[in-house]
C-alpha cells in the first residue's frame, strides 16, 4: 500500500506532466537561448540544454522528488540529472538508474515544469548552486569584507571569521616552496590574473600545513593577498571547481536548515532525540529520513538503508546512520548515532550503537528558554573571562563532540544545574588559544 507521502509524489508528477506537455520553448530568442544559462565552474549548461533535460524526465518518467537541504522539502521540487551531451543517442538510450549514478550535475524544477535551479555535487558530497549567467558573467570583484556576512557554500555558510583567519593562515605559507597556496588554473578566471587557491578546512579544523589535502572549500587571493572569492572543488575525478554565492549583510539567504535552527531562538519549542547530550531535530530527521527511502530505491548496492530485526524492537526495522549536529552523511567511519525506521520509512526513534547492543535516546522537547546562554563575565581567581571568550570555546566544545580522536569535552557529573543534562566541560584558555589536540588542557572549564 502506498505511503501518504509516496502519494503526494505521485500527484506532483501527474500535475508537472500536465503542465510542462504544454511548454512553449519558442519563448525567448534562440540566441539568448544559447547564451543565458547556468555556470557550473566546469562545465556551462545552456537554458536549450536544461529544457531538453526537461523534456527526457518527461519522456523517461523517472524524476524524483528532490531530498536536501537547500530547498524546503515542502516546496515540493523535483530533480532530474543534466549531462553535456544529452542530444547524443547514447544518453537518450540510457536507463535512468545509470542516469542517476553519473548525476554529478541536476537540474531543479517545480511541479509547473519551471525551472528553479541547476545543481552541482562537491567533492563531501553535497550540492551547490551553480551560477545562473544572463547574457555575460559577472565580472570578479574584490571582497569587502566589511559587508559581508560570509559565502553560502552549499548548505554550509562560511563565516567572515573564518575566511579572515584562512587568509591569514595563507599569508604566512606563501613564497615557501608548498604546494599551497596554488596557482588557479581553469575556466572560472583568466590565468594572467594570478589567482591562488588556499583549503580553508582539514577535517573540522583550518587547513595550516601547505602540503597536504585540504578542501573542499578554498580560498582565491590576488597577488596582493587579498581575498578574492571563495570557490568549492567538484566531485569531478579532475580539479575543477565552482563559485560559492556571497552573503552580505543586508542580503542574507539561508538555507531551509538555517531557517529550522533559528525557530528556536524564535521561541518555538524544538522536538527531537537527546542521545547523552547530542540533539537530534525532528525536521533534521526527516531529511534524514527521505535520503535513506531515496538510497533504498535507487541502489542494490549501498549498505544502508540495513534491515534490522533484534533487542530492543518489537518488529523488524531499517537503521540509518546519522552524523551529530545536522552534518551530512558521507564516505568515512560511521558514528554509533542511528535512526531507526519502519519498513515503511516512517521515522521510530534514535538510538545509539555500540558492537551488538541499540540503545534508545530519549525523545525530548525544549523550549526557547532552554537555549538561552548565561550572559555574565566570570573572574576566576586573577583571570577574567569575557562572556565572548566563553561562547568561542563552547563552539569549539560543539563543533568536536561526537568525534573519536579528542578527548574533550568530557562528561560533567557534579553538580547539578538549573537546566537538565547531561553537561559536557571543555579547556578554556585565554585569547581561544585551544586548536588541534588538546596536550595541556589547562585549569579552567566552561
């Protein structure tokens, strides 16, 4: 029996092959139709080249329902793959599961047969925009970054901060024989500019060696230093690369996901999974939900979604592997976080693994005021701590939990506070000194 949402699905593509048979493609001019598209740092897909990709997921009936975070699932978009060739016979003649397997590029159109966006895969997996370009690309200009908040990466924004101390980190390997920073070489700006590329992250610090991998977000710098743009490397086997989008201060675009989180500070209360001190947000789950029904009906070959039938569940379920704090799931050690689901994918619970044993978490709801921090400076014998030096560390606390190789934060079993636990404590220092592994932690606690 079909689901409500299997349903819904249906009922978008009748209405969408309703309307899009109807598609008048003599709308705009032929040359504007092979000149306006969309940049996708590599390669450039002209509005006659996503119409056409239109026109085989009307033919093939294979588009699916487009599962992410860069669009609110309710907007109820559908996502069909766009190769460069597509007028050549051989495409045509491909079935749609192949299609789908070589999808690095997806075109994003609603149930009218409209046009939202066209996508591109990165190297960690996920998606970004690609550059929709009317008549001429927008020429590079340089960053002011006393007006911007940060680029919007995908579904990552990555804040003025970071940029700011990635730079400078930059700064101090040029002109020492590294491999980074590197030359840019490609399509997105004229060699004779003289561009260079610096990884922003390692793993969940900032890159620093200038040897090693890095990515796959970077940096590009003029020959002064100064930043440029920040660009994102593709999931192409080759070095390509494609632009991530400002966010200025007085035009800031967030990704649904963003909107989700920010509901809290708004006072609506937030109902999820606690697994020892690591939430899980029931709208983060849904997504989760419909990437394993959408690994479950595109591919054999994937372990999970993983038939479960054991302790702890009356009836057999699917296990789902869940990263903390919203992160995307990609290639890499699995975390022990699960989220158990029907064999109708309908959303159980979250559960925590560890060898043969499933634990269940426990399902919570939070209100506003439990997110609210405590505001006050603390003296601490003869060292003060600014409100802000707390919240510096207590991010850099966030950002490692759930992760193997560090040994902070730790579990906190003293004294109890005004909101429940569990509690966590993590070194501080002064001037946020406490970056890579933690040798010395120090005496003091947040």
């Amino acid at each position: 029996m079909k689901t409500l949402a299997d349903f819904s699905i249906i009922v978008r593509w009748f209405l969408f092959i309703t309307q899009a048979s109807s598609i008048v493609y003599g709308a705009i001019g032929n040359e504007e139709w092979k000149v306006n598209g969309y940049d996708c740092g590599k390669s450039f897909f002209t509005d006659q080249m996503v119409q056409d990709a239109l026109q085989m997921a009307l033919e093939k009936k294979g588009a699916r329902a487009y599962v992410g975070l860069l669009y609110d699932v309710n907007l109820g978009y559908l996502t069909w793959p766009i190769v460069q060739n597509e007028e050549n016979l051989e495409v045509k003649n491909m079935p749609n599961w192949r299609l789908w397997r070589e999808a690095m590029y997806q075109v994003i159109f609603n149930t009218d047969g409209e046009v939202v966006d066209v996508i591109v895969k990165i190297r960690n997996y996920d998606f970004i925009r690609c550059w929709r370009v009317d008549q001429s690309k927008p020429e590079v200009q340089r960053v002011d970054m006393n007006n911007i908040n940060g680029f919007y990466c995908g579904q990552r924004l990555i804040k003025k901060d970071d940029l700011e101390n990635s730079l400078q980190i930059a700064h101090s390997k040029l002109n020492k024989g590294l491999y980074y920073p590197l030359v840019y070489t490609g399509p997105l700006y004229d060699e004779k500019l003289g561009f260079k590329i610096w990884p922003i992250y390692r793993g969940q610090e900032f890159y620093r060696s200038g040897s090693e991998n890095g990515g796959p977000y970077f940096i590009v710098m003029d020959p002064e230093g100064q930043l440029r743009d920040v660009i994102a490397r593709t999931a192409s086997h080759k070095a390509y690369y494609v632009k991530c989008m400002i966010s200025n201060k007085n035009n800031n675009s967030p990704s649904s996901s963003t909107v989700e989180q920010n509901s809290v500070i708004s006072g609506t209360p937030q109902t999820g999974f606690d697994c020892n001190g690591i939430f899980f947000d029931e709208n983060d789950l849904k997504v989760a939900r419909d990437l394993a029904k959408n690994s479950y009906e595109t591919s054999y070959h994937n372990v999970y979604p993983l038939l479960y039938r054991g302790p702890s569940f009356d009836t057999p379920c699917f296990l789902w592997p869940l990263q903390a704090y919203g992160k995307r799931l990609m290639p890499g050690r699995v975390q022990p976080y699960r989220l158990i689901l029907s064999l109708r994918f309908e959303i159980m619970c979250v559960a925590v693994k560890s060898g043969d044993v499933i634990k269940k978490c426990e399902k919570k709801t939070f209100s506003a005021d439990h997110f609210l921090d405590d505001k006050r400076n603390y003296l601490c014998s003869d060292t003060f701590f600014a409100h802000k030096e707390l919240v510096l560390a207590a991010k850099a606390a966030c950002v490692r939990l759930g992760t193997y190789k560090s040994r902070f934060p730790q579990k906190y079993e003293g004294f109890n506070f005004d909101i429940p636990g569990p509690y966590f404590i993590f070194p501080l220092s002064k001037g946020n000194k406490i970056r890579g592994i933690i040798t010395d932690p120090g005496k003091h606690r947040v």
